[in-house]
C-alpha cells in the first residue's frame, strides 16, 4: 500500500506529457507482445490502464478528464473489445511517439540546466 501511495504522489509531480509518454510505453511494449505471449501482454495493457486511472486522478489534469477516460476506452476496446474504432498498431504507435518523442526532449532539457 505504501508502495501505490508513493507511485501516485511521485506520478503527480511529473507533467502531462510525460505521463502520457509513459503510458504510451506500456502501450507499444504490449503491441510488441501482442501475438507473441498473452502474459506479458496482459501486464503491459493492465500497467497501462493503471497508469491512465492515476493521470485521470491527478489534480493538474482536471480540465483533460474528459480525453483522458476516453484514451482508456478507445485502448480496451482496441485490446481487448471489439475494436469499434477501427483503431491499429500503427495509430497507437504514431499517437505515443509523440509524448515520448517530446518528453525526451523535456528531460534532456532538464538534464542541460542541471549542467550549468
């Protein structure tokens, strides 16, 4: 229990896009086990969905809720559903690149005016 209290309070404190790039990780990694072992797969989706209900929680995403819980259902029905959205690999894959792309920057950026 202390362990989730101190993951939430530490995921709070990191901004919105690296959260999303994050999320985007767990994401790609369960595409990449997607056909290849359910296990893994399973834990990379579920890790996910973890880390989507703790960005929807945090104080600072309050106005992005609305995306947010719709990111979620959009991945389960993609994972998991019938794949009403006609969602694919390759458009979750651009969509997170993004973040992670972008939140590389942020903490190279960090990592510079921490030399200075």
């Amino acid at each position: 229990m202390i362990y989730k209290e101190e993951m939430r309070k530490n995921w709070f404190e990191i901004p919105l896009v690296e959260q999303l790039a994050n999320i985007g990780m767990e994401v790609l990694r369960a595409i990449k086990w997607k056909k290849r072992d359910e296990k893994y797969f399973n834990k990379a989706i579920e890790k996910a969905i973890n880390l989507i209900d703790l960005t929807k929680n945090d104080p600072k995403n309050r106005k992005r809720v609305k995306e947010i819980c719709r990111l979620k259902e959009v991945l389960i029905d993609y994972f998991w559903g019938k794949n009403e959205y006609k969602s694919t690999d390759q458009a979750w894959e651009k969509y997170f690149n993004s973040f992670i792309y972008y939140s590389g920057k942020l903490r190279e950026k960090r990592r510079m005016e921490c030399q200075k």
